[in-house]
C-alpha cells in the first residue's frame, strides 16, 4: 500500500517525500509541474537512495487522477497541491478557486470511489485572518482576507462536512505557519517562480547577489521593533509534521485541525541579523510603507500537536537560516542551476 502525495514536487512537497520515504513508506507524486520542477523529485530519490513512481497530472483532470488510483494500491493522502501566492490570489480569484477548490473536490471524488478515505490536508495559519491576540490556539474564530485564505478555509469546511455525511473519513486539517530553511544537504529547498513574495527566499536572493536590496513592510506595528513578527518553522519540522499525521489518519476517525509552528516569533528585523549571523552575509534593506493585509503578530500555540500527534518542532532561528542559505548558495538559480557550487 502507497501513499499519495499531491503536489509532491514543491518545497513543502519534497521535503515531505523525503520523511515519507525515511519513515519506510512507499510513496507515489502527483503534480502538475505549474510551481515546481521534476528536478526536485530527482533530488528526492538522490537523498533517499529510494524509487518511487510521479506523474505530471493536474487534479483537475478526473481521468488521469483515476488511472493512478486504478494503478497503485493507495491508503492515505498528503493533499499539498494548491496555488499558494496571496496577492496573485486576489488578481486571479477564478483560477485560485477552481484549481484549490475545484481540484480538491474532484481528489475527494475519486478517493471516495477508490475507498481511500484517510487525508492529511494542507492548510495554512492564514485561516485565522487578523487574529485577536497571540499566541493562536486551533479554536480561534477563522476567517479569511484574501482569496487564497478563503480557498483554504473553504476546504476545510469541505472535509469537515465530508466527514459529517461519512464518518468513516479520517482527516487531519494542518495550519502551517511560516515555512523557511531546507534539507541540511542543500539539495532540496525554496525555489519560487518570480520575485519572492515570502520573507525568507528574498532574503537569500539578496544574499546570493540576484537581488538588490530588501523592502522591509512597515516598521510602525505594535512590536518589539515595529516590525512584523511570524512563527518560522523549519520545513524539515513541518515535514516530519505530516508523518506523524499520517500516523493519526491511518489509526484514528474524525477531523482534527492543529497548527504546525514552534510557538515562537521573530520580527522581519530580527530574522535579517539571524540570517546575516548564520550566513556572515549582510542584508542590504530599507523601511517601507506596510504591505495590505499583513498582520503585526502572527505565532501558534503549537501545544495541540505536541499532545496529540506526538509532534514539536526542534529546530532553531539558527538552523533555518543556515539551511536556507546552504540551499541558495549551492542552487543560486533554483533547481535551473546548471553549475552545483559546493
Ligand atoms: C513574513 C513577514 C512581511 C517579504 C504568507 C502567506 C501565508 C503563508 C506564508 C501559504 C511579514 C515581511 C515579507 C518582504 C517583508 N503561505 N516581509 N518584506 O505574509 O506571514 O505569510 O506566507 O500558506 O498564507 O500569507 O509571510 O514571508 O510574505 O512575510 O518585510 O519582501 O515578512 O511583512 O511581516 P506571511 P511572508
């Protein structure tokens, strides 16, 4: 038995097959290849010393879905494909809902008619919109700003009813909160199409020359230096978060939300002399007006996940800006870099 893992080839994605295949399981990716790249399940396998097999498939197209259902023997999934970027989500609000939403539904569909009905879904921390007070617990009042955040709470109420009308499902519902760093060896990492919307990629752009300076979003927030303050948590935590999920989901029924931070935040400010700690690299930057929609203070009571999944995030502010720099220093074009520098 296998499981599948949507949107394997992205950076949650494969540093989630590498866990996945570390813990012993057998896995099988699908992606459409529209935010990431082959090369990086290449890497996968490099790091694991294990096969496995993907195929370049859109959720949105039913038939080829089922023909991987047809053809593997599945018993979970790790559903991580989705369109992820905020502010793209508000200029291209039908092509954010049909591709989260719609492909969402179609994967339920064929799970269902498979009778594959254990889900690790992945949600994000922006479900709880501008939230009240900190640190956020998994039942605060969710909300969402953004049509990205909406597709996301959206599913969540999907799967919440799925379950309600089949209590046979078992789903775990994981609210991420700021994803940064890479895999230790530097093989596998952040490699976003375009300018960096995220903190951390802009800052390793910046270090490795291909970017200029960078554009720090309002220092005029209600915190330790006005800047924005986030939960970083290393990808390689997250990654292991989800193994621990896919535990719950193959021993247990029900829906369950749980937050995967570390429970700590750091302002923009302070990440910039992290990283320039870690990485002995100075990072060009200025003060610039607030960014619409950003929240001062956004970290998790990540103790839900502690209790019940068996599952905290281990790794420091340090770690995560050394691994996110070993990753661009050695792929300073992402995985198009033709020359590994080691
Ligand atoms: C972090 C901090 C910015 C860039 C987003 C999504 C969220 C999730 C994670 C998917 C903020 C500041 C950033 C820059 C800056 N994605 N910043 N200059 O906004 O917390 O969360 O990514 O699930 O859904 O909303 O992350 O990295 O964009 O910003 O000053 O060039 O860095 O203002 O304080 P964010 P981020």
């Amino acid at each position: 038995m296998a499981i599948l893992v949507t949107g394997g080839a992205g950076y949650t994605g494969s540093h989630t097959c590498v866990e996945l295949l570390a813990a012993g399981y057998e896995i099988i990716v699908l992606d459409n290849f529209s935010n990431s790249k082959p090369e990086s399940l290449n890497r996968v396998k490099e790091l694991t010393e294990k096969d496995f097999p993907y195929y370049k498939v859109d959720l949105l197209d039913r038939r080829s879905l089922r023909d991987v259902f047809s053809n593997h023997p599945i018993e979970a999934v790790i559903h991580l494909a989705g369109l992820k970027a905020v502010g793209e989500s508000t200029s291209l609000p039908l092509h954010y809902y049909h591709n989260n939403i719609t492909g969402t539904l179609i994967l339920c569909d064929v799970m269902k008619e498979y009778g594959v009905k254990n889900m690790v879904f992945s949600s994000s921390a922006t479900v709880y919109g501008m939230p009240e007070r900190v640190p956020i617990s998994e039942d605060f009042p969710l909300s969402a700003t953004n049509p990205y955040g909406r597709t996301k709470l959206m599913i969540e109420e999907i799967l919440c009813d799925l379950f309600v009308a089949d209590s046979s499902w078992s789903i775990s519902l994981l609210r991420y909160f700021n994803p940064i760093g890479a895999h230790e060896s530097g093989r596998i990492g952040e490699d976003p199409s375009g300018i960096p919307s995220n903190l951390m990629p802009f800052i390793t752009q910046v270090a490795v020359g291909k970017l200029n300076e960078l554009l720090v979003f309002g220092n005029d927030y209600p915190t330790v230096d006005g800047s924005g303050v986030r939960d970083y948590i290393h990808v390689v935590d997250l990654a292991q978060g989800h193994v621990k999920a896919l535990e719950r989901v193959m021993s247990s029924k029900g829906v369950d939300a749980f937050n995967l931070g570390t429970g700590t935040g750091y302002s923009v400010l302070q990440m910039i002399a992290a990283f320039e700690k870690a990485a002995a690299v100075k990072i060009p930057y200025k003060i610039v007006a607030r960014r619409p929609g950003d929240v001062a203070i956004c970290y998790a009571d990540p103790s839900k996940a502690k209790k019940e999944l068996d599952w905290m995030a281990v790794r420091g502010i340090e770690e995560m800006c050394r691994d996110s720099w070993s990753w661009q220093k050695k792929n300073p074009d992402g995985y198009d870099t033709k020359v590994i520098s080691k």
